[in-house]
C-alpha cells in the first residue's frame, strides 16, 4: 500500500505496480564500480563520472532552498560537465508532480524537505540504493538511511521567528504562543504545504502523545493563523504585520537576520523538532552514474561548505555551520520518526480541520 504521508491524494495499487514496473531497475548491488544503464562505469566521483560517460544529463527535483541548489547544481555541473534539469518547489508539490508523472517518470534524484516523505519512498520500493556514496558514514545516522537509500545532507530545526520591532521579550514555551497577549498575532505554515511544518507536528505529537493536540486547539482558540508555506508564513513577521511565526524554519530566519530584516528566532526550552532534508535516487532513473555523482557530490567537503553557508545544518557531523545554532546547541524533542511517517496524512487531516 502506498504511504499516506507520501501522496495524500494516494496511488491506487494498480498503478503503483505498473510505476514499479516501469521502472524495472535493478536495485541490488548498485556499487561503485557497477555498469549504469548506459554501459558506462560508476566511478562515484562528480569529476570522474562525466568523463566515464556519454550521458550528460541529470534531472534534479530539490525542494531548495532556491540559492542553495543552485549552486550545488553549478558546482556539480563544473566539476562533471553533466548537464543538471532543476525542478524546484516545496516537498508537496514536488511529490505532486512525481505523482503526475507516475507513468513517465522525469525525476532523477530528488532532495526534499522532509525525512518521513522519503522513508514513504523507500517502503514504497521508489529508490534505488547507493550505501558506497563517498562520505556517507560522516552523516547524522538519526537522519539517513543504512542501507543507502537516502542521504540527508542538510537540516533545520524548528522554532519560534519573532519580529524584534515588536517582540522585546521573545516566548520560551511553545505553550507561550497560546497566552492572551499573542492573540491573533501568530502565523504557522499549512502541513499540507510545508513538509517541514508537518515535521514539526508530527514530531511534537510522537512526543506528547494524542495530548499534544490541545496546544494547536489552544493556537486556534488564540487566533493563530495556518498561512501557507514557510516563506508566506514568515513574509508578514518581517513587514510587522504579524509578530509570530510557530514551527518557522530556521534557516530562513536566520537569512532574512543577515539582511538586516528585523527578525530573530527561539528554540522553545521543552525542545523542538529537526527536519532534515535527503536526498534520494529514484529507480527509475535513467541517468544512474550521474545520480550517483551528484549523491557523491551533496556528501563532499565543497558541498557541506555551500550547506553551512546558507544557515542549514550540515548533514556532515564533521562539518559545522558558523552562522547559526548548530545541533548540540538546539533542545531537541524525543520524535519518533516512524510514527511521524505512518501518520502523517491523518495529522495534516486534523490540523487543517481544526485551522479551516
């Protein structure tokens, strides 16, 4: 059966047999040193692999952030002269279109912004293993996957953006945002939307337990407001227009901080969630050595440096990001991320009743 958290719509199993057997890939074995597709040989390294073969192509869905792929993809280009098609959206709309095209799959490799989303991919039989990714024993083990079907190269953390104009003495509890003085004044993103925003429900509710949900009847009650995607819900805290944003990713709030934006951010004392963001090869692609050197390339030092740059968490446990809070310095809740996974379609289900 296809995962719920995946596809909310869902795959009819029909159809998800005959996308398994469309792509008709053989998975096992995938080395370094196997022959792709097109005959030529994995070397799994972004410089060698152009050369190894006639295949210049890769087609890449990332969820971003935008600046951020882009220059992966250039330095993946620059160094294998491989031609990379970049899709980019939220995690949502990138699932959307894998959906739509599930009888002619485009994708290669794609990079998103929630690690339920892609262990729904692997159940599912959608990604194709690569444990010999250089540099993969250096990742968070918590946010990557053993057998190498995913790779998160990247993470943020969940917490509380707050407009300093307007917030002097920023809330220290999740629960603060429910007090009369924040009425009507606090954004949080659509689940539906944001793969990270439903990281952090579902993580907060693997933590509390089914009395979790009474904080968001308690956010409704206070007016706080579902305001689509991260960004939408972030945009009116740095006008002024609102004062709070719950579950706001940290990364954006850290960037729009550096352009002198009027904004900070929290992480609430009770702990918050982590949302890392992996990228996975598909079985069906049909550029495999390529995807395999840009899996290759998202692990190298050159990579991990762009991450930390751009305020994201590097998936790196040797590399350390110096613009922003890195993970031993975040109080973390106890998520269960294979309860996050089973449930996430019936949490967004909820959240988006209670909010509408």
């Amino acid at each position: 059966m296809m995962n719920r958290h995946v596809f909310r719509t869902g795959w009819k199993k029909g159809a998800m047999l005959a996308l398994t057997l469309t792509f008709g890939m053989a998975v096992a074995g995938c080395g370094a040193a196997t022959p792709s597709k097109d005959g030529a040989q994995a070397t799994g390294t972004a410089g060698q692999a152009g050369a190894a073969s006639s295949d210049q192509k890769l087609v890449v869905y990332s969820a971003g952030p935008d600046g951020l792929a882009k220059k992966l993809v250039a330095g993946y280009e620059a160094k294998s002269g491989v031609k990379v098609e970049l899709f980019q959206g939220t995690t949502g709309k990138i699932l959307a279109r894998m959906e739509a095209e599930k009888t002619n799959p485009v994708a290669d490799v794609v990079v998103l912004a929630s690690l339920p989303s892609v262990q729904g991919l692997k159940k599912d039989g959608l990604t194709l293993p690569y444990p010999e990714a250089q540099n993969a024993d250096k990742l968070n083990p918590d946010w990557s996957d053993k057998e190498g079907n995913y790779f998160s190269t990247s993470a943020s953390a969940l917490g509380i953006a707050y407009n300093t104009n307007l917030v002097k003495t920023p809330p220290t509890s999740w629960a603060d945002l429910a007090k009369p003085e924040y009425k009507d004044q606090v954004n949080i993103p659509d689940p539906s939307l944001s793969g990270s925003a439903l990281d952090f429900m579902t993580g907060y509710l693997s933590a509390k337990g089914d009395g979790g949900w009474t904080l968001f009847e308690q956010y409704k009650t206070n007016g706080v407001a579902m305001a689509g995607a991260n960004q939408e819900a972030l945009d009116p805290v740095i006008t002024g227009a609102k004062s709070m944003v719950a579950a706001a990713v940290d990364y954006m709030t850290y960037k729009a901080k550096a352009k002198g934006e009027p904004i900070d951010i929290v992480y609430p004392k009770e702990g918050t969630v982590i949302s890392p963001r992996p990228a996975a090869i598909l079985k069906s692609t049909q550029h495999e050595q390529n995807a395999k050197a840009f899996i290759d390339y998202l692990l190298s030092d050159e990579a991990q440096k762009l991450v930390a740059d751009a305020s994201l968490l590097p998936g790196r446990t040797d590399v350390k990001a110096d613009k922003r809070a890195n993970l031993d310095e975040i109080p973390l809740l106890d998520t269960n991320w294979e309860w996050m996974g089973d449930n996430g379609a019936d949490v967004t289900e909820k959240f988006t009743q209670i909010f509408k």
